[in-house]
C-alpha cells in the first residue's frame, strides 16, 4: 500500500496525469480502523481495471482513443522519469 501512495504523489507531482490525492492513510494494522486505509479524493469515470476486465464497455468507434490515450500517459510518465532520473 505505501508503495502505491508514493507512485501516485509520484505521479501527481511530476505528470499532468490525473491521480486522485490522497489525504489521509496508515498502512499498519495496528490503529484505530484495525486494518490498512487510504482515505483520498474521487475521481469520477471507469477504472483501467473495469475496462480491461471488460472490454466490450468500450463502443467500437472509441478503441483507438482509449490506447492512444493510454498510451501517451505512459510515454509522459516514462519520459519524465527519464528527466528526473538523469
């Protein structure tokens, strides 16, 4: 889980990307909800994980926006990794 807080504060810092914020964690088992949490900011829209679990949400005509847009957040992201890390 800290993992993925630290890659989205990554993402939300050095992309243009829209990450959700987050506003309040603990990772540990050991607080007052009893288990790990992330409390952070909505996003409205379909999750990667939905449309890959189903891909026949996506109407034909919008396939090639849908990875043309994924693919340019991953050349953003690794382009701008490749700056920071130089």
């Amino acid at each position: 889980m800290q993992s993925e807080i630290d890659t989205m504060s990554f993402i939300r810092e050095y992309t243009d990307i829209p990450v959700p914020q987050v506003f309040l964690y603990d990772t540990s088992a050991d607080n007052a909800v009893g288990a790990p949490y992330m409390l952070m900011e909505c996003i409205k829209g379909n999750s990667a994980l939905d449309v890959a679990a189903h891909p026949h949400k996506i109407p034909a005509q919008y396939h090639a926006k849908y990875i043309d847009a994924e693919a340019s957040i991953v050349v953003r992201t690794l382009s701008r990794l490749t700056l920071i890390y130089r």
